[in-house]
C-alpha cells in the first residue's frame, strides 16, 4: 500500500486540512473530527484503496483502515500536522442524540486513546500468571514484586491516563486534569479517608461539609466527570481574575475550586454511577447465568459498530479490582473475536478472489492471534453480510460453553489465541482447557456456519481503477503540446506560496496560483464538467474536455461558514463552458471574517510535466494565469 497516496487522497475527499478540527487513530480506525461531514464525499471515501469502510459516530467521521492504520495516520500528520490537535466538539451539530448515547460515546472516545496503556499493563499481568505456572518466576521473589508494581501501574494510575484523555475530549488544560487525578490518589488522602472510614468517622472540609469515602485508583467515571466540570472552572476563573495577575491567581484558583467539586461532589457521585452500572450489567448475568454470556457473544459486533466496546472498559476493570476476575464480558468479547476470524477464515479459504482472498486471510490472523476484529468485522463479514451470521452462531455457541463451565478472566488484554494464559486460573488447572475448548467450539462452529450459508463473492475489479477510470483514460499531451488556463475571478494574482495554509502553500493538493478576488463571482475557465460543487459552496472541482482538473476554493476556512454567504450556480455533473457562472459569493460580507484570497490549484498535477504561473499582479476574468506542459 502507498501510505503517501493514500492519505492524500482521504485528506482531500474529507474537505482537506482545512475541514479537520483533530485527528486520532485506534487500532484499526482513522478517526476525525470535522468542521462540516455534509461537504465530505462518502462514496470516494469508501472507494479509496486501502479504505475498508467508514462510520459516522459521536461526532467523528471513523475511516477503517486496518492493521496499517499507524502508517497513514503518520502520512497524513505530514500533511496537515493534525497530532498537536485538540479536536473541538462541532456547533450547531444538526445531529441528535439521546443522554445514553452520548455519555457512552464520551466513554468510548476518552477510554480509545488508553487502551494500548491498559494493554500493555494486562500483558504485565499476564506473565505474572504463567509464569509462576511453568517454574521459571517465584512469586515470594523481588523480580515477581517488581513486576506487580510494573503490571499494576497503569491499572492503579488510571485516572490519571483518564484526565489526559479526556482533557483532550473536553478542551481543557491537560495539566490541570492531571494535577486533579494526582490529588485524588495521593497517599495521604488514600491513608486519610481510610483511616476515618475504618473508624466509622467522616472527614469534613472546612468543617463543615462532608467528604463522602470513596476509592479512586482502579477507577474511570469520576475523573471525567471532574475533567468536564474543570472546562467550566477555568472559563470561570479566566473571567473573574485581572489580566495582570492570570499567570499565578488563575491557576491556584481553577486548583482550589476544582479539587473540592471533585473530591466532595463529583468524585463520590462518578464512584456511584460506576458501581449503579456494574450492578445492572451484572444482574443480568445473575439472571440469565450462562445464557446471558452467549447473547453478549453474539450481539458483541454490533456493540463495536456502534463504538460503545470501550464503554464497558470501566465495568470490566472494576470486576477485576474488586474481585479479582470478570466472567461475563471478556468472555463474550473472546468469543466475539474468535468467530469473527473463523468467519473470515472461511471466506480466504471460499473466496475466488485472489485479491480479497488475502484481505479476508489477513483479517482472520489479525482477529484470531491478535484479537484486532476491525478488518474482519468491516472488512470481511459485514461487507458480505452473510458470514456476520455464521460468527454470530459461533460467537453464541462459544460463549454458552465458556459460560457454563464458569470460564474467567483474569486481565484485559486483547482477547485473542495468545492472551489465552489471561484466562488461566492457577487453583484450576482445567481452566486452560476450558479456555481451548471455548475458543476451538467458537471457532468450529463459525467455521462451519459461514462455509455452509455461503455469501456472494467479490467480483474481481479495483475499485479504485474504476472510481478514476474517466480520467486514466484521457489521452496524455504530446510532446511539445501546451494547455492554457484562464483566470475564473477577476482580482490580483500571487504566488500560492502566499496563501496562509500549508496545504496550499506548500503545494500538498497541487500547483496553481491564488486571486485576491476583487469581485464576489466564479466562472468556468474552460468547457468541462463539475466534478465536485460543496454543498457549503465554498469551492468547486472541475475538469476539463482536455482532462485538467481544477480547484477553486474560496477564501481560507470559509467552509466555516457552512453555506452562508455563497450561492452556487451549477451543481455537481453539470456540463459547464467557458465563462459560465460557477458560483457567486457576498465578499465584503465574508471578508469582514475570513481571509478571501483563492487558491485555484490543478489537482492532477503529477500528470503533467510543468505547470507555470504566466500572469502576476492585476488580471481580469479569463486572462491566461497558467500554462500546462
């Protein structure tokens, strides 16, 4: 894969740079937050080679790139330097949610970002299980106490990773967060309120008002409550301190404001709303016993289409702080992913697509040792739809199995066939049987089901062959040939070099120049087609009868604007010549906020073997401003 290619191509189809408020990736998913999703273009999106499909949930545009998902986010922070981005939440978002699904999508976007922290702890714990088992570590040892402190840091120091998260989700000063989560798990407040809980006494702040014990290492939902509050504390400090006193009043007093609203209020109330949604969680599985594992197994994928997996993080690391193991959701997770690679597995071993045969075959290895499913999921199962059924039976199969012979987990590493030894139970030594055979059943069975139910295979073509056919097929210019462009708005010409955006400056969409419009009216500079009209009407893609594709983007971050102000003439597919209004636009209204200068950029630009500026300075509409060799 040409990572390089790749993330130019999705940066352009998603709005470009300009259109991206941040930029974060998990295992599998490229995840944006975006000024406006409406101008985005899904179906080139989907489309693009080495994109396996895109969501749209809690405020980001997710596109499923896979296991090489690190390798284009790296691209692509070339490309617009996205890493150092707070993602700023959307206003006026027309989207509506419901109070749950909001709170398990702030869950979900907080606790993606710790997740390989968290991991790399469970794996600590993992060696800490087998390796006592085989002989080769003594657990009254030094080196087995260092490991426990290495192992258990991450889990203990929780809040903390969850205030640096979540500073970023709330826009809020990620020290500040941090300060918070360290004074809820200082010693000498751990040491305090144990004392006065165990003594049956309270502690009480200024006297008077009662701080409430809780425990706050191990935990989750207090901390991003008291990152939240915190986005308010400062705005309201910011406001009531004088200027020349902000760089030393304003941070003693978010500190002492926020940590009593944290300890006293929020802390104690995240700590019951985490225990109130254990219980619930759990109360099922009191119910339904071993049933309930296996309809968790089998309703899992769903949950990681819907991006709430990472919710029920918290959940699962409050069973194991408190007792030691979980045995319902990890179960159901383990079997979820099992099938998911069986299924996949099936479809490489089905499929007469050489090509897809190989996406399916790597799916299945990443889902199956690594428990990474997003591939297969998106990729493979849900793509052909019917072999999502064929997991699902599998998934519901392993987990009745699991369940009813009580199979638990001992930490929360991905679960896959190499974490097994996380649901080994050292008093039990049939448990590592237990764990073979409820991973061999979940994987049989899917097998099996997919095989035998079958799906339509993937015709053998490139998609992205044939999104770009019309323009591959284009005759190229003869040697000596020369195509003249014409300017679209009257104003002055400069250099793009000029323009104050490095994705226009630095040539990353292509050559061309920029106007200085002196009028608020776009025409077509040549006979063509509209490829692209944004529904913002802030820009338009062109190309030529001659194959020159141009973009004409209005202004810098107008797409802000989302449509205000600008009146597009022709709309994407219309056949356009030569001096027909594009679009219009009201400029003394838009330049009172935004800078106007227009970049107008051929987007093809590797095709051609120069492009050169022939005009400066003042020109009118349809002088020549570029010629194409």
């Amino acid at each position: 894969m040409d990572y390089e290619s790749v993330a130019k191509k999705i940066l352009q189809r998603v709005g470009g740079a300009e259109n991206v408020t941040g930029l974060v990736h998990c295992m599998t998913r490229l995840r944006f937050n975006l000024k406006d999703e409406s101008i985005v273009d899904d179906e080139a999106v989907k489309k693009t080679k080495g994109v396996m499909g895109v969501m749209k949930k809690g405020g980001q545009y997710q596109i499923i790139i896979g296991n090489d998902v690190g390798y284009v986010y790296e691209e692509l922070n070339k490309l617009g330097k996205f890493s150092n981005q707070v993602p700023k939440k959307k206003e006026n978002s027309t989207e509506k949610k419901n109070i749950l699904t909001m709170l398990m999508d702030t869950i979900s976007g907080i606790m993606t970002p710790v997740i390989p922290a968290i991991i790399g702890a469970a794996m600590i714990k993992v060696l800490l299980t087998l390796l006592p088992m085989i002989g080769v570590l003594n657990t009254s040892g030094d080196t087995y106490q260092l490991l426990t402190v290495i192992g258990d840091g991450a889990f203990f120091f929780m809040p903390v990773l969850i205030a640096v998260s979540a500073s970023k989700k709330f826009g809020t000063n990620v020290y500040y967060a941090a300060s918070i989560a360290l004074i809820m798990l200082h010693p000498n407040f751990i040491s305090m309120m144990t004392t006065a809980h165990d003594a049956n006494e309270t502690i009480r702040f200024l006297g008077l008002i009662p701080v409430t014990y809780a425990t706050y290492s191990y935990s989750v939902i207090p901390i991003i409550l008291a990152v939240w509050s915190l986005k308010y504390v400062e705005k309201f400090v910011d406001k009531i301190t004088p200027v020349i006193t902000k760089n030393f009043l304003k941070p003693m007093l978010v500190v002492l404001i926020e940590a009593p609203i944290a300890l006293i209020i929020l802390g104690p109330l995240g700590a019951i709303c985490g225990n109130v949604l254990s219980e619930v969680v759990y109360f099922i599985h009191d119910k339904l016993g071993f049933i309930a594992v296996g309809l968790v197994a089998g309703i899992y994928p769903f949950v990681v289409m819907a991006g709430m997996h990472h919710a029920f993080t918290p959940i699962k690391l409050g069973m194991i702080a408190t007792t030691g193991y979980e045995n319902f959701i990890c179960i159901g997770e383990l079997c979820s992913n099992m099938a998911q690679g069986a299924a996949s597995l099936a479809v490489a071993i089905k499929s007469k697509n050489k090509d897809f045969k190989q996406i399916a075959g790597s799916s299945a290895f990443s889902a199956l040792l690594a428990g990474i499913t997003e591939p297969a999921l998106y990729g493979v199962t849900l793509r052909l739809k019917r072999p999502m059924l064929g997991a699902c039976i599998g998934a519901v199969a392993g987990g009745l199995f699991g369940g009813f012979f009580q199979l638990k987990c001992f930490g929360i590493a991905t679960p896959a066939i190499v974490t097994i030894v996380q649901y080994v139970e050292e008093s039990r030594p049939m448990s590592l049987l237990i764990a073979a055979l409820t991973i061999l059943i979940t994987v049989i069975v899917a097998f099996i089901a997919t095989m035998l139910i079958g799906f339509e295979d993937v015709v053998d073509e490139d998609d992205e062959e044939e999104y770009f056919e019309e323009v591959k097929e284009e005759p190229e210019l003869t040697d000596g040939e020369e195509i003249t462009v014409l300017n679209p708005l009257a104003g002055e010409i400069v250099s793009l070099n000029q323009v104050k955006d490095a994705t226009f400056s630095q040539e990353i969409l292509g050559k061309g120049v920029a106007v200085v419009p002196a009028e608020g009216v776009v025409y077509a500079p040549f006979d063509g087609k509209v490829d692209m009209m944004f529904e913002t009407g802030h820009a338009v893609g062109l190309t030529s009868d001659k194959g020159v594709e141009l973009l004409i983007h209005v202004g810098i971050d107008t797409v802000n604007l989302k449509g205000q102000y600008f009146h597009p003439m022709k709309k994407t597919g219309d056949e356009v010549k030569k001096g027909d209004v594009l679009l219009t636009f009201e400029k003394e209204k838009i330049e009172q906020e935004y800078d106007l200068m227009t970049p107008v950029i051929i987007s093809n630009t590797n095709r051609y073997q120069e492009i050169k500026a022939v005009k400066t300075g003042k020109a009118n509409v349809l002088d020549s401003i570029l010629t194409i060799r």
